[in-house]
C-alpha cells in the first residue's frame, strides 16, 4: 500500500494550471517506443470502476518532481513548432531539450518533446525528428538521502538522443494554447493499478513498461473520487461531472491470507456472512478462483481465508486542479 500511496500523491505534477474545460481532454500522443500513436486522457487521477464489485483500476498521471508547475502560453503553432506569447510575459528559459511538454488548446491536447530551444526570436521551440543535442545524462542517480531519482552532475554525453514522443506528422493546433512542461522525457508517469492473477500490479504507460507485480495476494481493489461539491466530501466511484471537483482519491486493497481453514472463518454471531468491507462498502466476494459466489464446500469457498483491508485517502494537494498556479 505504501508505494500504491506513494504514486498518487504527486498526481497531477506539472499540469495542475490546466484550465477546467480541458481535463479529462484526450492526449494525442505518439511513442516511438511503442511505434505507434497512443492516448491518454489529462486527469491527474483516473478509476476505471470494475463491473459488478470486480477490482477496480487506478491511474495516475504526473511530471518529473524537479519541474515547477508553469504554464507558459503560446499564440503560435506549426506541426513542429511552438512560439510562445511573449506579450504573455512567458519565457523559453528553463524548456530544456529532452523536456516534454502537454499541448493544451481548448479540446484539443497534444505530447510534444522538444528537439531545438535555440530560435533567435527567444520564444520559439521546436518538436521535430531525428536527434538533438543532449542535455540531461544518460541515466538516473539514486540520491541515497531522500530515496528519489535525481539527475546529478552528467556523464559526458557521448551520443544524441533520438526523439522519442514526436509523430512524423507533427502536432499543430490551429489556435493559441498553453504549454505545460512535465520535464525530461524519462520522468512523466502514467501508471495504472490493477488486480492481475492476484496480485496488485503497477504497469508504467507512459514508457510502455513491463506489468510489474507489487504486492501478491491481493484480490481486490477498490477506488473512490472525493468531491468537493460538499462538505464534508461526497464519495463515489463513477467519473464525476466536474473534474475540477476532484480534492481527494480514497482505495482499499483486499488481502487474502494462502492458508485454507477448514470451517467459514468469515461468520457473524448469528451465522450471517461477515462480508470484508472498507469505507466505500462490502467488497463483492467471489469463489476463490474470481467465479461469481457458490458456497462451494472446497478450498474455492471464500469463507475459508482470513482477510485483511488496507485502506488509505490520498488529498490531491498538487494538483490544485483547474486553479491557476
Ligand atoms: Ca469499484
């Protein structure tokens, strides 16, 4: 539970200024990594609700930790190119090659990586092809005292990156918009939670990475929305209307133990079933092999195992969303 925790708490890092009527706007995206477009909606949080009680997914979307929350407008735009707004009072500076940024414009939201921050007009980058200059090392260093990954003093950069997040066909919107910086391309995270085969599993979309299994014995996970539309704040699981009404995310793992009893250890004084629940309610049980409840007389009995719920609320203090920085 505590990496789980971990991962939701800088939700929404980097793009927390992002204006209302743009969250949950589809990302067009392409990875070369994956060869292929892919997408993604701008939410700092996501549940996708299992049907029926089934395990839920959790997402959460977020920039590099060393990058400031800023948004920098622009009133410029080519299909490899961005001009920001210098009447805005916008600067280029601190844009770094390597870096990249979430295209926002209306309904309209792009990835972009930037491959040339030298335009002598001090407002133009650009998101072309091929490989650029490097500026960030190589590889990550863990910094031992505060247990995050930080980027110290580089090893001397014996070759370009090739551009990584840029489609050969570009990203342009026709109108102005605003930028938003999620920092070197090796440190945004899009990583979904899940219940796979029992175990609660981590997958880093963002990178296309590996299923990565975190905790085993988990059989199911629950997810809520905390909203702000009352006080205190109303809790559900389905996709709220408002977004920007979004101040917290509640989840609870349900951890069964591998030991088999051979009587229902799971009974109320009057012999009602004792249903493990959380906050949010009852989990749905299943058979232990995830068919729907028979009260099989057999190691599939759910009654059989002990259970144990973690349960953690997670405030979404950096987002700050669809507030201005
Ligand atoms: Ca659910």
């Amino acid at each position: 539970m505590y990496a789980f925790e971990r991962d939701l708490r800088p939700a929404g890092n980097g793009f927390g200024g992002v204006a209302p009527a743009s969250l949950g706007c589809t990302v067009t995206a392409y990875d070369a990594g994956r060869a292929a477009n892919f997408n993604f909606p701008l939410l700092p949080i996501q549940i996708v609700d299992g049907t029926d009680g089934a395990p839920d997914q959790v997402i959460s979307l977020y920039g590099g930790a060393e990058v400031a929350s800023l948004s920098l407008s622009f009133n410029a735009s080519t299909v490899t190119s961005k001009s920001l707004d210098s009447n805005g009072g916008s600067s280029r500076g601190g844009l770094m090659l390597g870096d990249v940024m979430l295209v926002v414009s209306g309904a309209s939201c792009g990835l972009i990586e930037i491959t040339d921050n030298t335009h002598s007009d001090a407002r133009t980058i650009n998101h072309g092809q091929g490989t650029y200059p490097r500026h960030y090392p190589a590889a990550k260093v863990n910094i031992a005292s505060d247990n995050d990954y930080e980027y110290v003093s580089a090893p001397a950069p014996t070759t370009n990156p090739t551009v990584r997040y840029n489609a050969a066909a570009g990203y342009h919107v026709t109108t102005s918009g605003t930028l938003f910086n999620l920092g070197r391309r090796d440190l945004p995270r899009r990583n979904i939670w899940q219940i796979t085969n029992g175990n609660l599993t981590v997958t880093d979309d963002f990178h296309n990475g590996p299923e990565l299994s975190i905790g085993d014995g988990i059989v199911n996970l629950q997810a809520q929305y905390g909203l702000s539309t009352s006080s205190p704040p109303t809790w559900q699981e389905t996709a709220p209307a408002n977004w920007a009404s979004v101040i917290a995310i509640r989840v609870a793992l349900l951890a069964r133990s591998q030991q088999y009893e051979k009587e229902n250890v799971n009974t109320n004084a009057d012999g009602s079933d004792k249903v493990p629940s959380w906050s949010g309610g009852a989990f749905t049980m299943t058979n232990a092999d995830g068919t729907p409840d028979t009260t099989p007389d057999s190691p599939n009995n759910w009654r059989r195992y002990r259970y144990r719920v973690y349960e953690t609320t997670v405030p979404l203090r950096n987002s700050l969303w669809g507030q201005s920085p």
